[in-house]
C-alpha cells in the first residue's frame, strides 16, 4: 500500500511539470506574428495636378463678378496673340456696349441753370479704359486672381460758386434768320434752341450736340419740315435743327475751342455762308466740340420772331482770361 501511494504521487507530479520546450523551435514560433507586424513600405505619392488658373473681372462700385475666365481654356500660354485679341474684343464691347446691353462708357451730359439759376444736374463722363484692361487681365492670366475694372469717371469742369456769375459778359455771338411762316420748321428751331439754353460747359468738357438735345422726333414735339438727305431737299420730323447747331458753331468758333466732330450738309444751306454749317441727325452725325478755352462758359439762345441768337457767356473775372480763336 505505501508502494502504490508513492507511485500515485510521483505520477501526479508529473501532469503538472511543464514541458521542456524544443530549442530547435525558439525563435520560430513567432516568426509569423513578426511578418504581419511590418508595415508596409509606403507607396510612391502621386503628384498632385496643378490647379486651374481663374480670373475673376470685379465691377469696382458693386464688387459683383461681372466675369469669371479660365485663361488655358481660352488659349494662353499656348498662343497669346490670339488669346490677347479675344480680350482686346471682349474689353471693346464691355466699354462701347453691344446691341443686347449697353457699355459702361457714357458721355458726359452738362449740367445746366434753370429759370432761377438754380444748378440742373447732368451725368459726369465714365470712361472704361480698355487697353489698361487688356494689360492688367493678360498679367493676371499668369498666376490668376482678381482684376477691378480701371473705371474713371470725370464730373464737370467748373465750380457751383461760379454759376452765379457766367451770365455776366457775352464773350461771343451769332445770328441767324429764318422764315417764321414755316410753321413746322420755326418749331423745330424753338426746341432745339430750348434744349441748349443755359448749359454750363465746365473747362475741358466736351458738348454734343445729340447729347444735349436728343431725339428729334414727334413723340418730342418736333415737326415736320424740309431737311437735306443724300443731297435732296426732303419733308422729314425734325427739319431745321442743324440750323440751331450751325448757328451755334458759328458762335463757338471765335473762342479757343477743339472740335471733336463736325460735319457739312450735302447741299450749301442759305443761313450760315459756305462751309459755315454744321449738321446733326440724332443717331448719326453729331456736332461735338471740347471747351478748350481755360475757363466755364454759358451758352444762352435768344428765339425771336424769324431770327435764332446764341451767345456765349461768362463771368468778368474769367473774361480776361478764355482764350479766343487764333
């Protein structure tokens, strides 16, 4: 019985001592649990594609995108002179305007006294400069980015103080004739002469006479009369205003003024002498000129029973120095 008690224990023992491990085995064991903690090498990055160059045309009063342009789209860097020419046209018709829209280039519309000497106000002149346009958005086409449109806007030459005195001294005059049984066409004179009574003409202004008097049509109260087309002596609404603007640049033409655009009749008129007159047609030909004397002056018209005057006007202390006509 002690025999087999002892034998009992010995083999208990023995279930419970661990087994030896297997040298052979070290190291071995874990091998893969290692070859699954590797990271893996990283892969190449990709290069990462440049990103669009886009130009955005700002409205510097609104701060509105008036437009937005992918230069590559539009051929830059591949053929600049084409690309140049599409912005060149593009900066054209956002001045000047199209037939859908109009530009942002607008004349100036002088300012001018009413029956009390009052100041009316006109419109300054805006000019959009297309070639410092072009410059700008062909340098912004490179690295892109925002362009404001170079927007200048010019008011009237003279100062409000002064309007109290432009009707001082009459620097210069002119007087034409006309029948006043022509009912139709004295009419027209009359409102023509109207539309340019007490305009001021700031120093370096420029006066239309389009501008100025507008749309000569029946829906204005104009009437018809004899006008010169293409050498005819025609009935057509409006007849007889080129002899308020001939009248007019008759008296204009003894001061230092510029002309801008003046035209002559196709046919000699009897009011002014030869090569005298100066024909407007709303929507076509215009009388403009630039008031390159030095100083403001008033353009007044006196209508009379069969004659048209009109004067130029300005104060005593500017008279001495307005430049005259050489």
């Amino acid at each position: 019985m002690l025999i087999l008690l002892i034998s009992s224990l010995i083999g208990l023992a023995g279930c419970t001592e661990k087994p030896a491990k297997d040298k052979s085995l070290e190291g071995k064991v874990n091998e893969p649990q290692k070859q699954s903690e590797k990271k893996p090498q990283d892969e190449p990055k990709k290069e990462e594609e440049p990103k669009s160059i886009v130009v955005n045309v700002i409205d510097p009063n609104t701060k509105d995108i008036v437009k937005s342009f992918l230069p590559v789209d539009m051929g830059f860097g591949a053929d600049n002179d084409t690309y140049k020419k599409e912005i060149e046209k593009w900066a054209k018709e956002l001045a000047r305007g199209t037939n859908q829209s109009p530009g942002y280039d607008q004349r100036m519309i002088l300012d001018r006294l009413d029956a009390n000497g009052q100041i009316i106000k006109g419109k300054p002149k805006i000019i959009l400069e297309e070639s410092e346009l072009v410059e700008k958005l062909m340098e912004a086409s490179v690295v892109g980015g925002d362009v404001e449109l170079p927007i200048y806007v010019t008011e009237s030459g003279y100062k409000p103080e002064d309007t109290a005195h432009l009707d001082e001294v009459a620097v210069a005059s002119f007087t034409t004739k006309f029948s006043s049984a022509v009912v139709g066409r004295s009419k027209n004179i009359e409102l023509s002469a109207q539309a340019i009574h007490n305009i001021i003409v700031g120093t370096g202004d420029t006066f239309s006479f389009n501008t100025t008097v507008g749309p000569s049509d029946a829906a204005h109260g104009y009437q018809i009369a004899k006008e010169i087309v293409n050498k005819k002596l025609v009935d057509g609404v409006g007849g007889g205003i080129c002899q308020t603007s001939s009248t007019l640049f008759n008296a204009v033409d003894k001061l230092g003024v510029k002309y801008v655009e003046k035209h002559h009749h196709s046919l000699s008129v009897g009011y002014v002498p030869a090569g005298r007159d100066a024909t407007v047609s709303y929507g076509g030909p215009d009388f403009q000129f630039q008031n390159t004397t030095g100083v403001p002056f008033l353009i007044k018209t006196i209508y009379g029973k069969g004659t048209l005057t009109i004067e130029v006007r300005t104060s005593l202390a500017y008279q001495s120095q307005l430049k005259k006509a050489n």
